[in-house]
C-alpha cells in the first residue's frame, strides 16, 4: 500500500474510550491511513482496539498502522507500524514484519534519516516541526529549515509532525514534505471530518 500523504493519529489514553465511531468519521470524509497510538492500555485492548480498526480501515480502502507496536500490528494484520529511537532499531523492524509492510522512522537529522532509509524505512516521521500539546516531553521544535534538512537528504516520504494545520500544509510541503501526520488538528477540532477535508484539500493544491 502507498504511502498515504494524512496520517490521523489516534490520542487514546483511557481502555474506556472507544475511538471507532471517530475514526469512522474521518475514514468517511476520506482519510488514507489511521495510527492507532494508545497509552495507558493494557496489551490485549490495543491488540483488541487495532483488530476493529483495521477492519473500518479495511471497508474504506485505508492503512492502519500502529504506533511503536510492531508486535500488534503482526498481530491484528495492520498494514505496519512506525518506531521510534526507543523502539526495536529500523532493520530488526523491518526484518520481523517483512518487506511489504508500512514501517516508519523517526528522523530529526540527516545522517538519522540516511541510516533508516538504508535500514529498510518506508517513510520518515520528522517533528516536532512546530509546538504542539498533543504529546508532552517532546524535544524543541525543528522548523521548516530542519524538516527541509531531513527531506532533501533522503528518497522516502517524509510526513511532518506535530503542531500541523491546514495553513501550516503549504509551507510543509514546500519545504519537502509528502505529507503530514496530526492528532489535535483532528481529534480536537468542532468538526473533525470536516478538519479533514481541510487537510486533504491543502495537500492537494500544494502539491
């Protein structure tokens, strides 16, 4: 499956929210590809949560991927699953889930970004691009310069985080991006499938 250019990023941090009556919504108004990223759940939720999500992806010809879970996204027959720096390393990730599965990196530099590609990334998530509340303990913001950095050193998709809007697509894309992974610029929104519409409408013009 392609590298969709939105990535909507699940926020579930308590086992008693059910986010599938939300993700069916975004899935309606034409999201690509659902992260299921899901703290505070024990490992039989996530594995039960991402079963029915890959089943809504599936109906609405979307990837599911799941966040840092190599181990559930096997398990449920997610599309893939992005890792980060302390995850299991980019060529032990791909190794395990196989050449055809979605597997992303999380890159801040270039010579990071060089050594996924090499281990056998799919695309790099790059960010945070801007400050963003969605996910605390984050590093300083790298700015378009910094994404520009990682995009031109690389031939894999990048998808910007963190801190992204409708507005802030243009400018991403131009500075190299293929597209761009969001929580709060949906999750939070007064209408989330129409915040989704928004997105994929900016990322169509500016490409």
């Amino acid at each position: 499956m392609p590298i969709g250019r939105l990535h909507v990023i699940t926020n579930l941090r308590e086992s008693r929210d059910d986010p599938l009556p939300m993700i069916r919504r975004v899935l309606e108004a034409g999201a690509p590809v659902v992260q299921v990223r899901a703290k505070g759940v024990s490992d039989r939720e996530l594995f039960e949560l991402t079963s029915r999500v890959v089943d809504v992806c599936a109906a609405h010809g979307a990837a599911c991927i799941v966040n840092d879970r190599v181990d559930v996204a096997l398990a449920t027959g997610a599309h893939g699953a992005p890792v980060g720096g302390d995850d299991l390393p980019v060529d032990v990730a791909r190794a395990v889930l196989g050449d055809d599965a979605i597997l992303g990196a999380t890159a801040r530099d270039a010579a990071t970004a060089r050594a996924h590609e090499t281990d056998g990334a799919s695309y790099l998530g790059v960010g945070p691009c801007f400050a963003t509340r969605s996910k605390a303990g984050l590093p300083d913001p790298l700015g378009l310069e910094g994404l520009r950095a990682v995009a031109d050193t690389v031939d894999v998709p990048v998808i910007a985080i963190a801190g992204v809007t409708a507005d802030r697509v243009p400018e991403l894309l131009e500075a190299g991006a293929h597209g761009v992974a969001v929580i709060g610029a949906v999750w939070d929104a007064d209408d989330p499938p129409a915040a989704v519409e928004r997105l994929l409408r900016a990322l169509e013009n500016g490409a």
